[in-house]
C-alpha cells in the first residue's frame, strides 16, 4: 500500500501571492509530484439564478463555497485515485458543465482565500501555510488580474473590493491566520520561507521513497 499523499494548505487574502509561492512549489519538487485544487473551483452551482442575481452573491463569504465537494476530492486523491473538479466560469459566475479530471499525486496543495476557516478541511491538513501581503499589494493584484484573465470591469472591481471582498478578509481571512504551521509574508518573493517549504516537503518525499 502506497504512503497516504501529503496535504498542504496555501490560504491568505486574494492577491496575496498563493498561487506563486504553489508554482514554486511545483517547480522545485517537479509537477509529477504535486497536484493542486484550488478552492475557488468549488463556487456553488448556482445556475437557477440570473446573471445579475449570480453578480450579487457575496463570493468570499464561506457560505459560496462547495466544500462538501472539496472535502470528497481531497479523501478521494488520498485513496490514490483520480478525481472530477469542477470548472468554473468566473466571468459569468457560474460552473460550467464540463468537469476536470485531476490525478493523484505525492503531494497535494489546496489553495484559497478560506482553505483554514473550515475546521473539516483544517483536520485533513499535513502542513498549513499562510501567505501574507499588505492590503493595497493584494487589491493591485486583484484589479488587474479581474480586468486581464475574468472579463471584469474597474467599477464592479472596485464595488466587489469595497463590498465584499475587505470585510470578508477581516471577517474570516485573517482570523484564519492563527491555524497557520507556516507564515509567509510577502508571498513568492520570499524566497527563503519557501526555500523552507520545499525542503520539508523534499525530505518527506525522500521518507516515502525509502519506505517503498
């Protein structure tokens, strides 16, 4: 029977930097050894509303999120075996029909803004790490990856921020904090927090190697 795979939590806020400190990650143990979900995959299936009703749901309160579903994908992959993701339309707020096929893998990273704030998701943890980033860094990031990559407009940005998107990451975010193994602030660019990641993580593949 092969080791039980090695489950990593990445949260902090939207911006934050979650997604390079994951790729380095990736690029450091080599992508046959890591497989990623990431939490915002997961938006409830809220096709039986409108598009102007979906645009009003509040995204980053825990309550949008299917975690049932997540929680099923992560015992899944920890049995070894490969699993449906839904996919995710962020420009029309809605789950696509389509699901990805995700395989299992040494070590899996789940990654997202409220990954800690569910005591379920937390017990299945190995190791959880928090990427930290000053509030106007992470608001920057946001705008233009919601222009560039989800269709978004600068005022809806803006409204969502204001709105929603603040207030939830004081709300749940940063108190989420204090579950955290690992702190990491500046997200991707320090270097050396995930020089100490990875080294963990190279030392515990090594372990599962030795053991057959």
């Amino acid at each position: 029977m092969r080791a039980r795979p090695y489950i990593i939590g990445v949260a902090g806020g939207s911006g934050s930097g979650k997604t390079t400190v994951v790729l380095q990650i990736i690029q450091a143990l080599g992508e046959a050894e890591v497989t990623v979900l990431h939490h915002d995959a997961y938006y409830r299936d809220r096709s039986e509303l409108t598009l102007i009703q979906r645009q009003q749901i509040n995204y980053d309160h825990p309550d949008a999120l299917e975690n049932e579903l997540l929680i099923t994908n992560l015992k899944e992959l920890s049995n070894h075996e490969p699993v449906a993701v839904p996919v995710y339309d962020f420009s029309q707020h809605a789950r696509l029909p389509q699901t990805e096929r995700v395989e299992p893998a040494s070590i899996i990273i789940v990654e997202g803004i409220l990954v800690f704030q569910d005591p379920r998701l937390r017990a299945l943890m190995d190791l959880r790490v928090f990427v930290e980033t000053d509030a106007d860094v992470r608001f920057i990031r946001r705008l233009k990856r919601d222009l560039e990559e989800r269709g978004r407009t600068l005022d809806s940005v803006v409204a969502q921020y204001l709105n929603t998107v603040r207030p939830m990451y004081l709300e749940f975010v940063e108190p989420s904090k204090r579950y955290a193994d690992v702190i990491i602030p500046e997200g991707g660019y320090n270097t050396i927090a995930i020089d100490l990641v990875v080294s963990k993580l190279r030392a515990l593949l090594a372990q599962a190697a030795a053991q057959g």
